[in-house]
C-alpha cells in the first residue's frame, strides 16, 4: 500500500499564533518540533496499517526558504520519505505512479471561519474566498481534489474541530477525523497535549487506511470552474492576467478548464 501525507502547520496541537508558523520567527522553531512529530505519528500509523511507502508532503509556505520546508528532517521517523518543493501542489509523481490513500495532517478550516484556529485560504493576506463549481472550500478542497485528480482517496484529516467538520461535510461519512484542538478564536484554543494527540493520529491513520475503500477519491465536478475573490485589487491582478483566467471584476476572477486539475495550473501557476 502507497500512502501520501499531505500535512500543513496551522491544524497542528499547541500551534495557535502566526509566529510559530512563520520562518525565522521567535516561535517556529517550537513549532517545526510540533509539527514533525504528528506527521511521525501519522507514518506510524500507516505502517501499522501496511504500508510500504510513505511520503511525505510539506505544504505550509512558512516564507522564503522554509516554505514547503518546515519538516524537521532529522527528527522525521526513518520509515518515510519526504519532498520539499518550491510551489504546493507541484510534486505529482508519487501521485501520477498510483496512490492508495492520502492523509491530511494539520490541516485549518477555510478563510471567515467560525472558531477556525488561524483560519485562511490560501494566503491569509491576499485570498478571501474560494469557489470549485460554486462550492464554497478550503485548502482541505485544494489538496482533496489534487489528490482525486490522480485516483487518490483522502482517508483522514486531522486539524481543529471546525477543519474536522468542514472535512467531513465536504468529503462525507466514510472520513475519519481527529480533532486536535477547538478554537476559542482565531489566535486560541484548547488543545489535546501533544503526546495525547500523537497516539490518537496514529490510531486513525491506521484505522482510516484500514477501511480505505470506504472513501473515494474526490471530484469537484467536470467540467471544472474555480473562482478566487482576492482581498484587494491588487492581489487579483497578476491571476487576471493568466491565460485561461477571466476577471467577474477587481477583485474576483474565474478559471474553467475540462478538468479541475487543468483549471487549477492555470490559475495557480
């Protein structure tokens, strides 16, 4: 069994403040500790359940060099691999070479989210909302529809209670979930302690890929439209100028495409 872990900083236990996700900030470096270790947990898992490659995904754009590099690579359990990339979304291979399962680790709930504990879309300063064929979502729809587009299921999400129910109501009853923490606010939460938490990610991981075929992969719908409503004007106009993009007005812009994979590329890269 091949398993993809696509994780992100922000859902992580003890993680509640931008300066434990944003590189070269006094708190990170805690936060880089936090977060290796519930990925090592989440690969624990897996392996328990059969896997016999594991890989890693880093997609948190911590800033300059540390983003999609925010593992702490000496500390990762030795039974994975891991890719830093310089663009989400941009490594496909282990995708492309056919995927059994994906698991989402850390994930955040999506921008102007109730209780969501450091809540965005995308970027916390430019995106505000985001739309697949007129669905409202969140990154955990970027990464469940990136994986689907390759076959790939997504069999766990783990993050704070709001990501968890957005999750599920996005990808359905057969998800299994982990609710790390609960949000008091956007800066606040109570969390599960750490070291309660990585024995319940890797109880999930296993019993998620146990009963991976209770999941499919997710589709969006074809033929694909994603539409982005930027913050300002200014954060829209370099996307307006994508071919393939149209721009609804200053600050919201449209991709279509027969596939949400095509649609995606031409907007975001």
């Amino acid at each position: 069994m091949k398993v993809f872990i696509m994780s992100d900083m922000e859902g992580i236990s003890g993680i509640m403040r931008w300066s434990q996700v944003n590189g070269g900030e006094p708190l990170y470096e805690e936060g880089r500790r936090l977060y290796t270790e519930e990925i090592n947990a989440a690969v624990r898992g897996a392996k328990a359940a059969g896997a016999t490659e594991i890989v890693v995904m880093d997609c948190h754009g911590a800033g300059g060099d540390w983003s999609f590099n925010s593992l702490i690579p000496e500390l990762l359990d030795a039974d994975c691999e891991f890719v830093v990339q310089r663009e989400w979304t941009e490594y496909r291979d282990f995708l492309k070479e056919g995927c059994d399962a994906c698991l989402l680790i850390g994930m955040h709930a999506m921008a102007g989210a109730a209780g969501g504990v450091l809540s965005h879309t995308v970027s916390s300063q430019r995106w505000q909302n985001l739309w697949f064929n007129d669905r409202l979502v969140g990154e955990v729809g970027i990464n469940a529809s990136f994986c689907g587009s390759f076959g790939c299921p997504v069999a766990l999400v783990t993050g704070d209670t709001q990501v968890c129910e957005e999750s599920a109501e996005l990808l359905g009853a057969g998800l299994t979930t982990v609710a790390v923490k609960c949000g008091l606010g956007r800066q606040s939460a109570r969390n599960i302690a750490p070291a309660r938490v990585r024995v319940l990610i890797e109880a999930a991981a296993h019993k998620a890929l146990k009963n991976v075929k209770g999941v499919k992969p997710f589709n969006p719908g074809e033929p694909a439209e994603i539409k982005v409503e930027f913050m300002t004007t200014e954060a829209a106009v370099p996307f307006a100028r994508k071919h393939g993009v149209e721009s609804i007005n200053p600050r919201l812009v449209v991709s279509r495409a027969k596939t949400w994979l095509e649609a995606w590329d031409q907007l975001y890269f």
